[in-house]
C-alpha cells in the first residue's frame, strides 16, 4: 500500500507541477516517511508499532491548509 501512495505522489508531482500536483508533499515529508518504512520492512526489522504509526499519521496542519487552499481554488476556475 505504501509503494502505491508514494508512486502516486511522484505521479502527481511530475505530472501536474504546474497545476495542482505542487501541493501534494511539495517538501517530500510523506514520500521520506514512505522509503523509510519500506527500508525497515526490507530489513527484516520491523517495528510493528512504530510501522501500524506511521501509517496512521494524520496528515499534517499545512498539508491540511494547502489542500483547502487548492480546493477553494479550484472551485471557482
């Protein structure tokens, strides 16, 4: 599941820069947290807790804020 979200938002990323694919994880954050997992997973270590966390994490406030942002914008092109 976590390969699919990061190769959807390398999608959107390179695909829709200019438009609205800027705003999907414009620093890398989820995409950082994505390779780190599935590093761990490859090992053989797995920290089940901290694996079931990560990806439960909410999204944060300013992801949040650019996606309302984006919709609003949207809305009334």
């Amino acid at each position: 599941m976590e390969e699919g979200i990061n190769n959807w938002l390398n999608y959107l990323n390179q695909n829709f820069r200019l438009e609205f694919g800027q705003d999907w994880d414009p620093g890398g954050t989820i995409r950082a947290g994505i390779k780190s997992d599935l590093d761990m997973i490859s090992s053989g270590k797995i920290d089940w807790p901290k694996l079931v966390a990560d990806g439960e994490r909410p999204v944060g406030k300013e992801e949040k804020k650019r996606w309302r942002q984006n919709v609003r914008t949207n809305d009334y092109q």
